[in-house]
C-alpha cells in the first residue's frame, strides 16, 4: 500500500535491508564505488557468511539486479522488481534470487533439516517490508508469554 517511487528507494539504500531481512546482520555500501556493497549474512548452526556484490543493472522504480563479485563464500545473483499493484493498491515486489550454498546439496539438506528455507525467509522478509513500510513497524511476538497447549 505505497507507491513504487517509495518502495524503490527504500530497497536502493542496500543498508535498509537488514531492518527486514531477518538473515542479513549487515550491508556496507562502499562509499567510493557505491555500486559495490559488503553483506554479512546468518548461517546455519550460529554461523555468518561474507561476501561483496555488485548493483549490475538499475532502471529506476522498476528494478534492481545484483551479483556476488568473484570467489564469494557463497556465489549469488538475483533481480528484485518493482510494478504499481493493479488497482492503485500500491506496490508489488518480486524477487528472484539465485545461489549456491556453502557444502552444495548437502548444505541445502542441512539447512532444510534445521528450519533454513530461503524460499520461506524471503516470502517472511517481504511480509516484514510490507509492515514496516506501511505501519513504520514490524510487529513481533518477541517478549510475550506463551499460552499453555
């Protein structure tokens, strides 16, 4: 329920998305070449995983794609788009990402096995746009006692 000007901006400024994407600890953009950035990511089993990217295409409030820079720990690319929602109900934002995780299959295997999705965290990081963006607040269960089964 924003518009896609707005929307678009917030996600060119890489070092918004850790305030919703629960699995990124960090974006450093580089301020001399500020087409280059630093992610820090959450892995598996407590540990992190680094590497820099790289903006590789931009048209403004329509898209944004990315990819790792060689030798990354873990080789990534994707496009996020921006399109009006139809009916003037703001704006729709899809992302395709592509990666090869740390230990190949057996890293997805195990990443499954422990709750590690990333289809799952990125469908979970949109929601937590969406709230933030619209309420200026991610709502969250943190802190509250649990009803008794």
């Amino acid at each position: 329920a924003r518009p896609v000007a707005e929307i678009f901006a917030f996600w060119r400024n890489l070092e918004n998305l850790p305030r919703f994407m629960n699995h990124v600890q960090s974006v450093t953009v580089d301020k001399a070449h500020p087409e280059r950035s630093h992610w820090v990511v959450k892995a598996p089993m407590g540990q992190s995983v680094e590497w820099d990217a790289e903006l590789c295409g931009e048209r403004e409030n329509e898209h944004l794609a990315w990819r790792a820079v060689q030798n990354a720990e873990v080789p990534n690319e994707g496009i996020v788009r921006f399109r009006p929602a139809p009916g003037g109900r703001g704006t729709e934002v899809s992302v395709f990402l592509r990666y090869d995780p740390p230990a190949g299959r057996l890293g997805v295997v195990i990443a499954k096995l422990l709750g590690e999705e990333p289809e799952l965290q990125l469908s979970d990081d949109l929601n937590r746009l969406k709230q933030l963006l619209e309420t200026g607040e991610i709502a969250t269960t943190e802190g509250q006692p649990r009803g008794r089964g």
